[in-house]
C-alpha cells in the first residue's frame, strides 16, 4: 500500500524508526504515533520506501 502524500510518507518512516528503535516512541506524535501502534513493521516499511515524486504535500481524507 503506497502513501498517499509526502506527509503520510515521512509519519510512516517515523513510526518505523521508533519500531525498529532508532528513535524513542515518547518522542512519536499524532499519525506517526497512531501508525506505531496500529500497523506492523511490514505495513510501515512499504509506507515509508514510497517514492515521493509526484506525491502532494497533503492529503485531506
């Protein structure tokens, strides 16, 4: 599943650094945090390698 957006791309790669331990979870906010603990380090990985040519900063849902 690709991202979306840059903004989508960069939580996702956030989210995975701290699952992976490279970052600390407390320093994790808003859809980085909810993306921690909802989705498996397989689902953050595809999230994140996502190309962000051609991608828009943001998303509205």
């Amino acid at each position: 599943m690709p991202a979306k957006s840059k903004a989508q791309q960069m939580a996702a790669g956030a989210a995975l650094a701290a699952k992976r331990g490279e970052t600390k979870k407390s320093d994790l906010k808003g859809a980085s945090r909810e993306m921690y603990d909802s989705m498996s380090e397989k689902q953050l990985e595809e999230l994140a390698e996502t190309k962000r040519k051609g991608k828009p900063d943001k998303v509205s849902d």
